[in-house]
C-alpha cells in the first residue's frame, strides 16, 4: 500500500499568476498530497491544487494524441518530437511504455498533466537527464525540467503549477537523501 503524504499549500496558486521566476520562494508549496511507494524515486501521481500530475502510461494514449493532435501547429512551433505528430496510436502506447519503464528505472520522469477530474490532458511535465552540455554547465547531479501544454490550455498558469510541482518534490527527495539519519530540519 503506498504511503500518503500531504503537505499544506503555503502559498495560494494565484499570488504566482504572472510569475516567470523559478526561484525557491515560487516552488513552496504548489502540492498538496501525493502518493508515495517504496521507491527511492518520484512519485507516481501527485496532485496539486488544480491538476493531476500522473506518470505516463500507455493507457494514457488516447487522452495524449486527443491533446497533441489537437495542438499540432502549436506543438510543433516549439517542442522537437511534435515534428513526427501525428503518431499512430500503437506508436504513441510502445513510446509511453517506454516512458513509463524509465520512470521505474529512476532514470527519467515524465508525467502527464491532467485536469483534476482525469478526463482531459493539458500537457506533461518531466525531469530528464540534462545533454552533456548541461552538465558540463552545471556540474554532475543536474536534472533538466521540461513541459509542453496543448494550446488551449496556455496563460493559466498550469506550466508553471506542473514544473514547481516536480523540481520541489525531486529538491524534497534530494534533502532526505543526503541528510545523514539522525539530523533535524
């Protein structure tokens, strides 16, 4: 059974509306329960106060091309794997099986991001092992946040809600990890 952990919303969503600055003040407090397993990894579903945040699956298939399908010209303006849309659905299940097995794997994180009913993407969000360059940029350890949003689900804010959510839970992880068993925060 997975472990629940809630953390309260310390800021409300609205004070960020217009904000384009991921610093550590915007990522406090987007999320407002999760669900955890074992795993040393992130989570598999995290709820935020008005998205779902789930890991992609190829069950999820059809909801993702309705997004991307219907976004075309939008996607394709400025994400690189929109140039191959549209896909046949079984091409789109086998890359989200893919997706999801590196998600297992700790190796790679992306998540659909769905409305709170889970009846409609609006998009995905995710953090993935950066190029060498940003590495080199940066230093070992560096994650690269990513997102993209079906064009009529853009200038409401979900962007920015979605990839608070992931970088302040993978920051949350990273601080459990390295704090040595006895410490206090």
């Amino acid at each position: 059974m997975p472990l629940q952990l809630s953390w309260g919303v310390r800021q409300s969503i609205s004070s960020y509306s217009g904000n384009r600055q991921f610093g550590r003040a915007l990522l406090n407090g987007f999320f407002t329960q999760t669900t955890v397993t074992s795993s040393p990894s992130l989570p598999s579903a995290v709820r935020t106060q008005r998205l779902l945040l789930r890991r992609q699956h190829p069950d999820d298939a059809r909801l993702i091309k309705e997004a991307v399908d219907t976004s075309l010209e939008h996607l394709q303006a400025s994400v690189a794997w929109a140039q191959a849309a549209p896909e046949a659905l079984s091409v789109l299940q086998t890359r989200l099986a893919a997706s999801a097995a590196a998600f297992d794997a700790g190796e790679d994180w992306t998540f659909s991001i769905l409305d709170q009913a889970s009846t409609r993407v609006l998009g995905g969000v995710g953090l993935h092992q950066p190029e060498t360059a940003l590495v080199t940029l940066v230093g070992p350890g560096a994650l690269e946040a990513g997102y993209w949003l079906r064009a009529d689900a853009t200038g409401h804010g979900y962007a920015t809600e979605a990839t608070a959510c992931v970088v302040e839970l993978e920051l949350h992880l990273r601080r459990d990890r390295d704090r040595p068993p006895n410490a206090t925060i």
